[in-house]
C-alpha cells in the first residue's frame, strides 16, 4: 500500500529521507539537520491507491507506516481514523500534486484544470495564505514559467525565509504582498512598486481575512502550513502539529477552501506540546480572549484541518534561515542599562511590581540588545507576552529569570537555535507558540498589562515615531506588531541610537518623515544618551 515513484525533473533533491523502492528508511538525524536523497530526477512518496483515493482507518494507516520504518513523526493514527486519506508527495506543479501516480489533479479553486502551460494559468490571481511553504513556493518549475505568465497574491504572518519572498520576487511571480517582510529582494520590488505591499498591524490581518476585507473580497483560496507531525482525529478531520512558528496558520486553515500542508523532517517531533491554537469568533459572535495571564493555555496543541480540504502533503527537509543578530555595542549595553535604571525607578515609585509586567520586545538587533540588559540586572521571575521571540529570551531562561514566555513565532539566531534544537524538552517548558491574533491581541496586552518595547528609525522632539520608513518614503520593513502593543500596552517604551550612520545623521528630529506611532501612543523614549520620560507632559515640554 506504498509506493514510491520517480519523476522527471533536473536537479531535484528528495527532500523526505524515505524514499526506497522497497520501503521506508528513516535515517537518524539530530533536530535542525537536514537530510537529503540527491538525484537526477525528483521522487514521490504517495500513499498508495487504496489510501489515497478509497475511504480507509487510522487502524490501517498507522499499521501501514509501522510496517515500513515507522512514520510517526510524519503521520500519527489514532482512534476516530483518517476517514478520506491523504497523500505525502514531493512533485508538486505548482499548486498540483501527483498524487496517484497517473495524472494531475487540480485543487479545484476554479474548477478542474489540465496539465502543462494551463497550470500557470490556474493559478493566476490566487490568495496564498503562507505560514510555511518553502518547498512548495520556492524552487518550483513554475515560478520560472515564461510562456505563461502568472501572479499570486501573497500573505504571511510575517517574515518568511528567501526561499519564499526571494525566490518568488526574482520569478515575478507576486502581485501582492502583505503584511510584513524582512527580504532585500522584496524591499526593492516594493519601493520601485513592482509589488503591491500592504503594510498592516499584525493583529489586524487574521481576522481581515476571515472578514473578506482583503484586496479579492474573499478569505484565502490555499493555505500552505508547515507541520512537523499530523495526528488523526477522527470525525473527518486532522490535527497539524506547526514547527517554530505560528503565525495567521490556525485561520488561514480554517477559511481556506484548499490546505496544502508541508512537512518538515528538519523540525523535531518534540516541537509538540509548545503551540496553543485558537481561533477567535467573528463579530456578532466575538467572546473575551480567556487570556488572563502570560502562561495561560486557552486552545489546543495542534491546527485542526477538515480532510475534505487537506489536498496534499508535501516532504521538505530545508532549514530555518534565520539571521546573525548584531554585536551587542557600547550603544546597545547603554541602552540597557538605562532601561533597567528606569524601570528600577518605577519599582521604587510603586508604578511596577518587583517582577515587572510582561514584557513585549520588537524584532532585531537593537532590540534584542536591549533584552540582554534584564538578563544582567536584578530582576526575577520575568514574563514575556511577545511576538517574536529572540535569543534574548533564551538566555532569560539559562539565567533562570524568566517563568514563562509566550509568542507567536521563534526567530533566534543560528547559534541560538542550535541551542533550542539541542535542548528542545528544556525550553519547551518555559515557551507557549499562540496564533498571531492572540499573541498580539490589543485586548489581552491591556489586560495583563503589557510594557511595550520596540525600535525606532526615528523620533521627533513631540514623541512621534518613524518605525517604518526611510526618509519618509521607502519602506524598510514594516509596523509589525508595534502598533497592537504601543496603544494598549501598560508602558509603551521606544528605542533609539541618537546618531545614525555612523554619526551622520540624527535619529532625533524636528518632525517624523513617516509616523506610524503619533505622541499619543509614546510613553518613553530611551537611546544610549538616557530616558526622555514623555508620560503626562504637554507638546512643548515633551
């Protein structure tokens, strides 16, 4: 009842360690490490035709994988039985998948399709909602389709890797893209308007979707999810264990008219037990996020996804491409130092615990920087409610200062995620993964009381800040999460270098060119020079 098979195509790797004509072999890898299957043409591993067009048991999947190897860190069987079975194949045209080995079979978005030039043609116009896909965007035969040209609409939760925002942004292949990126590629595409960007608070963009709010008035049409493991359960549907990152997963599966799911055999199963899904109602229905406190658990450890709407699962073995953060410099330690000061003077005013308040911090270098100040201070028995959690975390919790942290997506250093690799039941313990809505939620970082600290391009001598644009008119990046901490958050705290550079230009001026966060957001302003205290004061002495 498994086959594997091969298919034509130059220089593919097989990405899914398995692959034998009499078997499954599963090679012992350690987390993190990738393990590939070179050859002169690219392979499939499907489920044969009885699983993959018949109606069969969980019994009889799970019997079968443990027949051949044991796949239980791909697909886990358990009582209820995977009622419409599924397929795991590496061939995928696009948005097709080679499933039975004969013919290829659209997703149906816009009825049955042919092969070949038609494909491109198919998929022309299509919202892909993304929170992984790096086999199935990037790479692809058809992103290089010259004869028939095609344009997706693209969004994520946030960043994605190059193998997705570079490689689709060389091919052309993007009409839109939102909500956030970090890709040179893209940046340029961007400002020189070749790509459509809409730049978005990242709370806002889960349940814009479901709204119908976006550009085509309609929620995504295929949601590409990373996973490091599928469980059954039953009742005609499927648990996705998601990897490093949650992201908008959680809703673009739920609305999605097709989910494609990528398995990452670079990602530890241990990865399970770390994530917390739930999906908020829509108003006129909408409850309270049940948030009360940062280690609050509120859904369930895995994306629930209707069979029914699950049309391929697709191996990948590549990697997290994650970014080198910068040397902490006299700058950055200044930075906090004077953040600790300040924040041991609002203890002593009675203005914040002994253990402060959860903490939020922004993306990057500076950032991160400034997270290393708590890590030498005096502090204990810290809590992040956070976005994106970075390597300064981590040594939160080798110092034994932090109690919990909780995010919607890991983005450490190389070094730093060997680490987690290597230690993964360690920080699990201390690590809740929530979908972005909920980690960035404006009504849960008023409640619990979040001190908002995040980056600046620029400020200006009224507290206004400049998070996003350079000279008021090329994007860098993006608002991110910013703006749903900065408005709601118990302290909101920005910061800045004074000079930029190299000391040429001032990071302080007259008026913002750009402002995403106006005086009124802006409680604290904090560079390596010291702490402009902004709480209460009129314009002029602001």
């Amino acid at each position: 009842n498994i086959r594997a098979r091969l298919t034509p195509g130059p220089d593919v790797s097989i990405n899914l360690p398995l692959l034998h004509a009499d078997g499954l072999d599963l090679h012992q890898r350690a987390p993190g490490q990738s393990a590939h299957f070179h050859g002169a043409a690219g392979g499939i591993l499907a489920l044969g035709e009885e699983l993959s067009v018949h109606r069969v048991h969980g019994g009889k999947v799970a019997h079968v994988l443990q027949e051949h190897g044991g796949l239980d860190h791909v697909v886990h069987g358990q009582a209820g039985g995977l009622q419409n079975g599924f397929h795991i194949g590496q061939h995928l045209a696009g948005l097709f998948l080679d499933a039975a080995g004969n013919e290829l079979t659209g997703l149906g978005v816009k009825g049955h399709l042919a092969a070949g030039d038609q494909e491109a043609a198919a998929v022309d116009g299509l919202g892909i909602g993304a929170d992984g896909g790096r086999g199935v965007l990037g790479g692809n035969n058809l992103l290089h389709n010259k004869k028939t040209p095609f344009q997706i609409n693209v969004w994520t939760g946030a960043s994605v890797g190059p193998e997705m925002d570079t490689a689709m942004t060389q091919a052309g292949i993007v009409a839109r893209r939102m909500p956030y990126q970090t890709n040179n590629d893209l940046r340029k595409a961007i400002n020189n308007g070749s790509v459509k960007y809409t730049d978005l608070h990242l709370s806002h963009v889960a349940q814009m979707t479901r709204y119908g709010f976006m550009e085509n008035r309609r929620c995504v049409d295929v949601a590409i999810v990373e996973a490091c493991k599928i469980i059954d359960l039953g009742n005609g549907q499927v648990g996705l264990i998601p990897t490093t990152s949650m992201g908008n997963s959680s809703s673009y599966v739920q609305c999605a008219e097709k989910v494609i799911v990528e398995v990452n055999t670079s990602q530890p199963v241990e990865l399970e037990g770390m994530h917390d899904s739930y999906v908020p109602l829509d108003p006129p229905n909408r409850k309270a996020i049940p948030v009360e406190k940062p280690e609050d658990v509120i859904g369930t450890p895995y994306i629930p996804c209707d069979l029914d709407r699950l049309v391929a699962v697709v191996p990948c073995d590549i990697t997290d491409k994650v970014r080198p953060l910068g040397e902490i410099d006299e700058d950055a330690q200044k930075m906090g130092k004077n953040l600790v000061e300040f924040f041991k003077s609002e203890v002593a005013a009675g203005r914040l615990p002994a253990n402060l308040l959860p903490l939020q911090s922004g993306v990057g270098s500076v950032a991160n920087a400034v997270i290393n100040g708590l890590v030498n201070s005096d502090f204990e028995d810290l809590t992040v409610y956070t976005e994106v959690i970075q390597d300064g975390m981590f040594d939160l919790i080798d110092a034994g200062k932090l109690r919990v942290c909780s995010g919607t997506a890991l983005s450490p250093s190389p070094d730093c995620l060997k680490k987690f690799y290597d230690n993964v039941e360690k920080y699990k313990k201390y690590i809740i993964l929530r979908p972005q809505e909920v980690a960035n939620s404006p009504e849960v970082a008023r409640r619990i009381g979040v001190i908002a600290m995040n980056t600046a391009i620029e400020v200006d001598i009224y507290g206004n800040v400049n998070s996003t644009h350079i000279c008021g008119t090329k994007i860098m990046n993006g608002i991110g999460g910013s703006g749903d901490y900065a408005r709601n958050g118990y302290l909101t705290v920005f910061f800045t270098t004074s000079l930029a550079k190299g000391g040429a230009i001032s990071s302080v001026v007259p008026f913002c060119s750009h402002v995403d966060h106006t005086e009124h957001d802006v409680d604290v302003i904090v560079s390596e020079r010291g702490v402009a205290d902004l709480r209460g004061l009129s314009p002029k002495e602001r």
